[in-house]
C-alpha cells in the first residue's frame, strides 16, 4: 500500500537564502512491469475500495498537517 510522506527544504547554515518549501511524496507503493504506479492493493469489493480510498484520505490529511506545520517553522512564523 502507497505510503504518503512530506519532504521539506530549508536553507542551510551554509545556503544561499531561499523561500522554503515542502512537497508531498510517495515513500512507498507498489509498480507493475508496464511502470504503473499503485495506491491500494487489488480491490476486489466496495467495502476495500471504502478502506483504501478512506486510508489515502487520512494520509494526506496528516500530510497536510505537517507540511504546513513545517513550513511555518521554516518560515519563522508563530502560530
């Protein structure tokens, strides 16, 4: 099953300055021989393709969260 991550990117110590930014990310899924990418295991009733869609939701509703809680902090921003 598709796992969804946020990647983020800050200037370091080091860096030049630039505006920070976070993009989502698949960390895990699964690839067929023709490079099809796929989200879910195979669905074979309503009720998993319930769970499934439900369980990306989720994800990305996390995701969500934390990308922009970084990216607050990147940017100095107090909440």
């Amino acid at each position: 099953m598709a796992k969804i991550n946020v990647f983020k990117l800050s200037p370091g110590r080091h860096d030049l300055p630039f505006d920070p930014y976070v993009q989502l990310s698949l960390s895990n899924f699964s690839q067929d021989s023709a490079g099809r990418v796929f989200l879910s295991p195979q669905l074979a009733s309503e009720m998993e393709i319930d769970e499934s869609v439900d369980d990306l939701m989720k994800q990305l509703e996390k995701a969500r969260k934390k990308a922009k809680e970084y990216l607050k902090k990147a940017k100095g921003e107090v909440s």
